[in-house]
C-alpha cells in the first residue's frame, strides 16, 4: 500500500496490471471519489492535503482523464476549505455535482455548469 498521499491511476493493459501517478506526492488526503460523464471520462474529486503548496489547503481537487490512461488534467476548485471527504455524482442533466462539509459544518455543493464551478451551500448548522 502507497502511503504518499497522491492520487494514482491503475489499469489493465491486456496482460498486466499497470499504475501512474496523478498528483505529486502528499498533494492530497483522503478517499478519492470517481464519477465517469461523457466519453468515459473520469473524474476524481479529493481534498487537497494540508501542507500542499501547490492548491489551498484542504480546497478541493479534481482531476480529469483527458484521453487516455496517461492523460490528466489537475485544477483547484476555487478557494473553499472542506474537512471531509467529497462525494460526487452526475445528474440526468449530465452536471457534476459535488458534496463536501465546510470548516464551519455546512454542507456543500460544488456544481459544474456552464464551463465553470459554482459553490452554494445546502445545509447549515444548528
């Protein structure tokens, strides 16, 4: 078992079970959450690890397979700190949406529409 706190691909290539990295060592922390959309495109969703310099601490990750097993793309979405793990899914639309509690304890969605990531709240506290 990885214990780098990155984010690795594993697939089969016909014979033999194959592996590269998607994020840099201790980038992020936690279970990853997948959902496919259009083209069999994967998506993951992570939190971005405390220390990474490379996204704001604890922001939420998404990388998408661009074509391929050895194609990935890597972005921040937007600056809002999360303490769990994400869940995602995709509606009958074809939307992504993204579940994340917040550092006050809301309940979050990060929606995909339009060409970009909105933010809102779903549920607050008390």
């Amino acid at each position: 078992m990885r214990r780098s706190y990155g984010v690795y691909h594993y697939w089969w290539n016909g014979s033999a079970v194959e592996n590269r990295a998607i994020t840099a060592a201790n980038q992020v922390i936690g279970v990853p959450t997948v959902v496919r959309t259009t083209g069999n495109r994967l998506n993951v969703f992570v939190r971005a690890h405390p220390s990474n310099t490379s996204y704001t601490a604890n922001s939420l990750l998404h990388m998408t397979s661009i074509g391929g097993t050895n194609s990935w793309a890597v972005a921040g979405v937007g600056q809002q700190a999360i303490t769990d793990f994400p869940s995602a899914v995709v509606d009958n639309a074809g939307e992504t949406r993204v579940y994340a509690r917040s550092e006050t304890g809301e309940l979050l969605e990060a929606r995909y529409h339009s060409g970009g990531w909105n933010w809102s709240t779903i549920s607050t506290v008390g």
